[in-house]
C-alpha cells in the first residue's frame, strides 16, 4: 500500500503499518492509543507518519475546515 488512512488504535496498529511499502504514507486520524512519530521512524522503512485530529482543524480554522469539506464533497 501507498498510504493507510488509519483509524485503529493500539495493538492493530502495528497490522496496518505492516501494509505500507517502505517510504508510504500512513495518516493517523485516532487520538487514543495511538503511535508517536518515533515509534513509527523506529521501524525503520521511511513511512511518513502523519496524525490529522480534524476537531482541532475545525476549532482552530473554521474555514479550512470547511473548504475541505466542500471538496471532500
């Protein structure tokens, strides 16, 4: 897999980076349980780690939170 859009938490985590390629992109949207961006380089095969926590996009940035929902749509 190029990039997993994960919403796992804890011990399927691991499951799901397993399917990404070296270099892929794993987006976490989970809050609980999840991986911190070193546990994810300790595995050692350049997956980009990125945790999205959309609640905070929408509180922070109202707009972009709803222009990325026009989009999305």
């Amino acid at each position: 897999m190029d990039v997993v859009l994960n919403s796992l938490a804890r011990e399927f985590i691991p499951s799901s980076l397993s399917t990404l390629k070296p270099g892929g992109r794993f987006v976490e949207l989970g809050r609980t349980g999840i991986w911190s961006e070193a546990q994810v380089a300790a595995l050692g095969r350049g997956i980009r780690y990125y945790p999205v926590f959309f609640a905070d996009t929408c509180r922070e940035q109202p707009r972009l939170a709803q222009s990325m929902l026009v989009d999305l749509l």
